[in-house]
C-alpha cells in the first residue's frame, strides 16, 4: 500500500509500506475512505518534537471494514467506521468512566499511521463505531472531524463546563479550537468569543456560532475578555494550542469559579504554582476521550444538524502528502484532508 512516513523534520514522503495484517484476534483492517493531518502532527514537522527515524504518519481516520480478527464481534466487514486516534477497549474501568484515551490498553494510532491505504486497528470493538448505512459522500469530511478534532473540540467544551447561560472564550483558531465554538454552540452557550486574529478563520468562527471576536492575544487577550464579561473573565475557556502563552491566556480569561477544558497538546508548558492558587480556576483536559462522544457526533453529523466537515479547507490526494503538511506549516489551510 501506499502511506505517508516522515523522514526529518520537513521532509514527508508517500512511499509503499507494507499492508497490515491481523496481528491479534481484536484487530480489524479498515481500507480508508478519506485520513487527514493534524496541527499536532506538525510539531514533528517542525522539529519541535523528535524525529526518530523514518515515522509512518497520521491518527485520523474513516474507512470500510475490509477484515476483522476472530474475536471481532460489534463491526463487520462493509461496514463504514469511524475511530479515534486512540484505540481502546471501551470496558475497562477508565474507559466505563469516560476516559477511553487513556484506556489500561489504548494504542496511539498515531505509531500505526492512518496517512495510508489501509490501517489496522487495534481493539476494534471498542474503538469503532459504525455509521448506520454507508454514508453519502458529502457526509465524509465531517465524520472524519469527528474522528479527532471535532471530538476534541467537544471534550474540551464539555471539560470547560459550557453550557446554557455561559460565556465560553476559545484560544486556538486552529480546526479545535473552531470545532470547539461549535461545540459551545451545541451545548448552549449563550456567548462565545473566538479568539483569532485571521480572517477567514474568523468568519468559520461566527459560522460555528462566535458571537464575538477578539483579536488580542496574551495580557491584552485577557484584559480583553474581561472587558467584555464585566471584569469577570469567561465563565469557560478551552485552550486549543498546547503553549505556555496560550496556557496562560486561558487561565487569565477564566472567572473565579470558572473552567479550563485544555486539549492543544503541552509543549513545555509549566504552570507558575502561586498564578494558578489564586487563580480559583477548575482545570481539566488531556488528550481527548473522543470515543466517549463518537455515537452522539456521528448521529448529530448523519442527522445534518452539524457540518463540522467546512474545517477542511484543502482537499489532496494522498500522494501530495507533502504539500498537504507544507500548506498547514504555513497556515494556507486549516485542515488538509487527503484522499487515499
Ligand atoms: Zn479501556
């Protein structure tokens, strides 16, 4: 099959990797219907996280059940799935809890690369979850974004407590911070500031239901929102870019009282002890149990009553790979999705 592997930082190749097999009874191959990259996947491509050797690439992923392990019970060959980038098991008691990213036996699909034909996935019973017939094509981008950053988006709105009479800021224009203004929308927030500084973004922002825009970033960013929220600060903030600046923006903006949901990825974040005591804030986030959210996503993605699919602003195929990354690197797209 063909997939993506990344070299050195910069350098990302399509080239012919071998075809997975079934490894263990649990397992399934999926061929895969549309994969895409992610803003974390660029910090690789940046040099910002190692590079050790040739990597293959990717955790985001839809496809077609092509074979499943004898143990495989819930999903079938035929069938169109949608998984996240963390296989889990979905019974053991983190997972029962909510919290399948962190499953006793999760496997990061991103050491499997989902940039690829096909892709094995580990525990496919309870990582998969099935769409009710085989969607129709437009219906792809968006279940695809329900694969990582719509869930994402949404495990942060919910960590941050977003909801009915709330008014939630979003740092990080990025496609989760995006899909995290939807998902305050979804909740019933009543009022919900994007902060983003380019334009286009801007306008999907208010698409996904921002009602304000704050272009402001750092002590300004904060000093902003506690403008518009009478000296408060916003009742939820969702971090969407794993900074320390970001970190701090989010934790200045929020209320006494108030809730962080953090999901950008921490990249030598470290929290000032005696900023954080008196800041009264609640913080919870980590990597994304979007497992937890798949079945309600992908009904509320097959009913049509959410589109998060429009953060895929650049359609490739597999093949241009390369460009794919180049183009987000430089922010000429939000979101690449790749066809393989
Ligand atoms: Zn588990």
């Amino acid at each position: 099959m063909r997939g993506t592997v990344l070299h050195a930082p910069g350098d990302v190749r399509v080239e012919a990797r071998d075809d997975p097999r079934l490894e263990q009874p649990t397992d399934a191959i999926i061929r895969v219907a549309a994969t895409c990259v992610c803003g974390s996947d660029l910090w690789p491509y940046r040099g910002i996280e190692a590079v050790n050797g040739p990597a293959p690439m990717g955790h985001e992923y839809v496809g077609v059940i092509e074979e499943v392990g004898a143990d495989v019970t819930t999903v079938t060959p035929g069938q169109f799935v949608v998984g996240s980038f963390f296989a889990s098991d979905n019974t053991c008691d983190i997972c029962q809890a909510g919290y399948q990213s962190r499953c006793v036996h999760a496997e990061p699909m991103g050491t499997i690369g989902t940039q690829a034909q096909l892709a094995r996935i580990p525990l496919a019973d309870g990582t998969l979850v099935a769409t009710p017939t085989m969607p129709e094509p437009e219906l792809i981008p968006s279940l695809l974004a329900a694969s990582d950053v719509l869930g994402t988006g949404w495990f942060a709105a919910v960590a941050a407590a977003a909801g009915p009479g709330k008014t939630v800021a979003v740092v990080g224009d990025g496609a989760v911070g995006l899909l995290g203004v939807l998902a305050a929308r979804q909740l019933g927030a009543e009022r919900i500031i994007a902060m983003s500084r380019h334009e286009p973004r801007q306008k999907l922002a208010r698409e996904f239901g921002a009602t304000d825009v704050v272009t402001e970033r750092g002590d300004e960013g904060v000093a902003r929102i506690k403008d518009l929220t009478s000296g408060l600060g916003a009742h939820s903030v969702i971090e969407a870019v794993g900074t320390q600046e970001s970190m701090m923006q989010a934790i200045g903006s929020t209320r006494p009282g108030g809730h962080v949901g953090y999901v950008g990825v921490a990249h030598d974040v470290s929290l000032p002890g005696e900023k954080l005591f008196f800041s009264s804030v609640h913080l919870h986030g980590g990597p994304a149990p979007v497992r937890r959210f798949l079945p309600e996503l992908i009904q509320l993605i097959w009913d049509r009553k959410i589109n998060p699919g429009k953060v895929f602003d650049l359609t490739l195929p597999l093949e241009q790979a390369a460009e794919a990354y180049h183009a987000m690197d430089q922010r000429r797209a939000i979101k690449t999705l790749l066809t393989p």
